[in-house]
C-alpha cells in the first residue's frame, strides 16, 4: 500500500517521468521506424486492395489507442471519484487531448481509406458513427473541465463523464459483428491470437507500430501530466525548491 501511495505522490511521480522519458522516446522512435519500414517497403501488397492497404499501419493501431486512452480514462476516473487520488485526475485530463487526436487520425485513414475501398469519404457505418462519438466524448471531456473554475468540481464532473461514456467503447469493437456495416471484421481478434486474418509478414508491422503508439501514448500523457503537476502544485515547497535549484 505504502508503495501505490508513493507512485501517487506528485513529487515522486515528476522525478519518475523525468527519468523514464528519455528510454520511451528512444524506444518510440526504434519500433516506429521499424515498424514504417517493414509496413511500407518489406510487407507485401494485399492481394485484393493492393498497395491501398498499406494505411492500415496508422489507421488501425489509432483506432485501437483511441479505445485503449479512452479506458485508461474511466479507471482513472473511478479512481479519482473512490480514493480521491489527485494523479489519477492528472492522469485523465492529461490523456484527453491524446486520445482526441488518436480518435481524429482513426476517423481521417479511414476516410483516406474508404475513398477508394467503397467509393465514399463517409458513411453512417455503425463503427464510423459509434467511433465519432467517441470523438465528442473525448472534446466533451476537455470542455467540460476548462469550463468549471473549481479544479476539484472540474475533476469530478469529467471522471464521472469518462465513466458513462465508457459504454460506447464495446459498442465500437463489437460493432462489426452487431450489426451488418460496410468496415471490414477485426483484423486480430482476442479469442484467435493464433489465427489472425492477415499473414504474418503484415501482422509483424501492425504489431509494432501499435507498441509504439502507446510508448507515444505515455510519452505525451508524461509531458502533458507533468506541466499540470506543476501547475496544480505551484504553490508547494517541492516546485519552489526545484525552481530555485534549476535557476
């Protein structure tokens, strides 16, 4: 218990992510690089869509952090509403701008893909749709806590939030198999690990890239999370002698 209090610390938590962000930004940048290469020049075309295929190295693993973020947020806010723990509400702010921008990439490949797959940029898809509100959840969260002055208000107000809106994340997995929509089944699926539906050459790639995203994931959330540490604890005798010792 001692030890989840002291990972909770802001102080302790500051110097952590100091630490660490240098190793996830070298990691990020290895696997990315390595994953693009192999996605784009090693991975063979698709024998039905040809080279067009090749998006789903972005398209997908965004779509898959845009659920992931969205998740981590809902915990996050269960956390902050139980123990009242101040780092699981930075933890959540932090993470709803990323998983905007995730939501938005997710929601733009798709497009770019879907232009030349099915003749249209959009559709009413049941995943398309249930994926764009994943997207007015993620701005909703962000608006409502810029909206209310009190801090610990704003923070309540959003966990709460965060957890209703944590129904609408099945209903986009299981969207392709709820209903008959025009976006393809899941590529990889938890119960057929070992069976998934693309070979191996393309899932090595896919695999990899979805890593890196969430070392992109933590690196941005630390950054983010750090500047609003500081900003909630400017005040506190561990910013000011770590300002002055900076100086």
């Amino acid at each position: 218990m001692r030890f989840y209090h002291r990972m909770a610390s802001p102080p302790h938590f500051y110097a952590l992510t100091e630490k660490l962000m240098p190793w996830i930004s070298v990691i990020f940048l290895l696997m990315t690089g390595y994953g693009l290469y192999l996605g784009l020049f090693v991975a063979p075309p698709d024998y039905q869509q040809g080279e067009s295929y090749r998006i789903i190295y972005i398209h997908v693993p965004a779509a898959w952090m845009s659920l992931f973020i969205y998740v981590v947020m809902a915990v996050c806010g269960g956390i902050a509403l139980i123990w009242r723990m101040k780092l699981a509400e930075v933890v959540l702010i932090s993470s709803a701008p990323i998983g905007a921008s995730f939501t938005f990439i997710a929601l733009v490949t798709g497009s770019l893909w879907g232009k030349p797959m099915w003749g249209t940029w959009w559709v009413w898809d049941a995943r398309l749709t249930s994926e764009l509100i994943l997207l007015f959840l993620y701005l909703g969260v962000i608006s409502l806590y810029g909206a209310i002055e009190d801090r610990k208000t704003a923070a309540r107000a959003v966990s709460i939030l965060a957890i209703v809106g944590v129904v609408n994340i099945p209903i986009i997995h299981y969207s392709v198999e709820w209903w008959n929509t025009l976006h393809q089944g899941p590529t990889i699926s938890l119960t057929e690990l070992d069976k998934p539906s693309i070979h191996v050459s393309m899932l090595i790639p896919l695999m990899l890239m979805a890593t890196s995203f969430k070392f992109l994931y933590v690196m941005a959330m630390f950054q983010s999370a750090r500047v609003e540490i500081i900003r909630r604890e400017q005040n506190s005798q561990w910013v000011k002698k770590m300002l002055e010792e900076r100086a």
